[in-house]
C-alpha cells in the first residue's frame, strides 16, 4: 500500500512500520472527538455501509460511532437473512450496488478471503472487519494500539515486548493479525500457549522467527506468563469448529484467574483480550474476578478501537488536515465515562 487515500484495509500484510505509526498518530488526534470534547463534521453526507454477515458487537458498533463522532451515517445490513445475497446474488454484484450507495464499506464475512473477493469488485475503499479464521486488520492495529499506550507509562515501547498469547490460536484472526504486525517490531518475544490440534498456524511463527523474534511454544498457562509484559487471552471459536462437542474439548482449558494472575504474573503485566470472553462456567479463559485488576486493559482495548477506526476513516477518506477545521467543543455530561 502506497498512500492511505482511496486504499483498501484488508491485511495487515499491506503495512509496514511507517503505515501502522501513521495510523497510531492519527488516532492520537482523533482523542478528543472520541472521548466526546471536541465533535466534527469533517464527514458530513458521507455514508459508511457496514456489512456485517457474522455476530459482532464491537466490531460493527464502533465502525459505526467512530464514523457518527466524524459527522458521517452508517447504514447497516447484518446477517445474510437480512440481505439479498439469501436470494443467491454474489459477492459481486452486492459489491457493485453496495458502493453505489457508499463511500466507504466496512465488512465481516464467515469466509477466508470473501472480503478480498468484495473488494474487488467494489468502486469504494473496504475495511475487513473479520473474514474468518484469517484476518482482523482494525483489531490488531487497535490491540498494538492499546500494547504501546499500556507500555508507555512504563517507559517501554513494543520493540522488546514479551507477550504470550493463549486460546485458539489455529482459528483466533485477532491473533494472526497481531503476530504479523509484531513482524514490523524488533527483538519481539512470543510464548504461543494452545492445545497442539490449535497452535498458531506454521507460516506465522516462520514469519515472526524470521523477523528475528523468538517464539517458543508450549500447552500449559502458567510457566509461560511468568516473564511476560502482556498476557493476551482469547476465547476458543466455537463457530469455527464442526460441533459445538467439539469445542467443548478445549473450552476451560487455559483459565486466567486473580488467583493464577497473583501466583504466576510478574505485578502489572497486562492483560488483554479481544473479546468477546466467553464466560460460561465451562470456558472462563478470563475469569469475571479480575474485573477490578488495574492491569485488566480489556475496556480500554474496546475504547482504543473507536480512535483507531476514526483514525483509518480519515486517512482513507482523505480529510486528515480537515477535522479541527469542521470542530467545535461538546457541553454535554461525560463525566467519569472515560477513565
Ligand atoms: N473483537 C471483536 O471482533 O469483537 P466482535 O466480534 O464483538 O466484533
């Protein structure tokens, strides 16, 4: 990818450094629109389509703020029931009348490589916002986002990070996604933490070793948190497997709880998620208990996503130098939501 302006986000494999620290800058400035001080219009009349053919909350809804909180309107269209493609139209011809109606599409679909496929054929930039087992771009870029923001405070940045990433690793994008921008870093070190039948795919952990990074690998949680920076949990994708039995074979398998945290962590090693956290008695990979852990940075990983979704809206649509132009300061109550 050469500039942002008009271009597609559908891997993480089209960044290099430059592009990812374009990208966290931007989302700097784009802190107080999203923290509700400052509102714009830079995006006034233009109109996001999101498309969304698998459950999302996170994903979808802060596509959508993030391009309000820049002036913008959403129009949705979530789950296949709800679109024509139930009546047999293709991705194509979808693509062709979807960016009709667009300016900019944001989309998840249960396929590896559908959004590609849309992209094609679409006349405006799309966003993947998860195609299958393979890719969440915004998601990691958000997870790297809130890496450097937790580290900062403690004078560190993510060349040098010790992270561990455990759960479903063979299914889990978010974490295919990461590992390929950690590529972008140097001196990363990785301890990969999953039932062998869900390890991390081997031309991931051949891209992060040639990177230069040391990536060990290893099935059990607690010898592998105890020199970590970040612990990076995630939840076993049960839509990925052919039962939910079957998933039912690794779900409580790596359970973080204050109690391992305490006895395992160095203090303050970080802990994170995509989410969502499976919290059925028989899956807690993240157990509700560490809600009041200050190094819990779940919830700040959700709020970083509307910076770096408004970050990606105004590079893409080209109107970075026009934001505080379209600015003015907000009155209402926000008190205590932003912390
Ligand atoms: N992290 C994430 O993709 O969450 P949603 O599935 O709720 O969008």
């Amino acid at each position: 990818m050469q500039e942002f302006a008009g271009s597609h986000i559908l891997s993480v494999n089209d960044f290099d450094r430059s592009h990812v620290e374009r990208i966290f800058a931007v989302a700097d400035h784009m802190e107080p629109y999203a923290r509700r001080r400052r509102m714009t219009k830079v995006l006034d009349g233009a109109i996001l389509g999101s498309m969304f053919f698998e459950p999302s909350t996170r994903t979808r809804v802060s596509f959508g703020s993030a391009f309000n909180l820049l002036g913008g309107e959403v129009r949705e269209t979530t789950g296949f029931e709800s679109s024509a493609i139930a009546k047999g139209e293709s991705l194509y011809d979808t693509a062709r009348v979807l960016s009709g109606y667009s300016d900019v599409i944001a989309m998840r679909h249960p396929a590896e490589g559908s959004v590609a496929e849309f992209a094609a054929a679409s006349r405006v930039p799309v966003i993947n916002g998860g195609d299958g087992s393979n890719e969440h771009p915004s998601q990691a870029l958000l997870d790297l986002y809130t890496i450097k923001s937790e580290l900062a405070s403690r004078h560190r940045g993510i060349d040098t990070l010790r992270i561990a990433m455990v759960g479903d690793l063979r299914h889990g994008r978010t974490v295919h996604s990461l590992c390929k921008l950690l590529c972008l870093f140097d001196d990363v070190q990785v301890v990969l933490v999953s039932p062998d039948e869900l390890k991390m795919p081997g031309e991931i952990v051949e891209a992060m070793r040639s990177a230069g990074h040391i990536v060990k690998e290893s099935d059990t949680l607690e010898s592998s948190i105890s020199n970590v920076d970040i612990v990076y949990s995630t939840r076993i994708q049960e839509e990925r497997f052919q039962s939910a039995e079957e998933a039912d074979l690794y779900r409580g398998r790596f359970r973080l709880n204050q109690a391992v945290y305490t006895s395992h962590c160095e203090p303050n090693t970080v802990i994170m998620h995509p989410l969502p956290r499976d919290s059925r008695d028989n899956a807690r990979e993240l157990d509700d208990d560490l809600n009041d852990n200050p190094n819990l940075a779940i919830f700040r990983q959700t709020d970083n996503g509307v910076l770096v979704r408004m970050a990606l809206f105004v590079l893409i649509l080209d109107v970075v130098g026009d934001v505080h132009k379209h600015a003015r300061d907000v009155n209402w109550y926000t008190a205590g939501r932003f912390q």
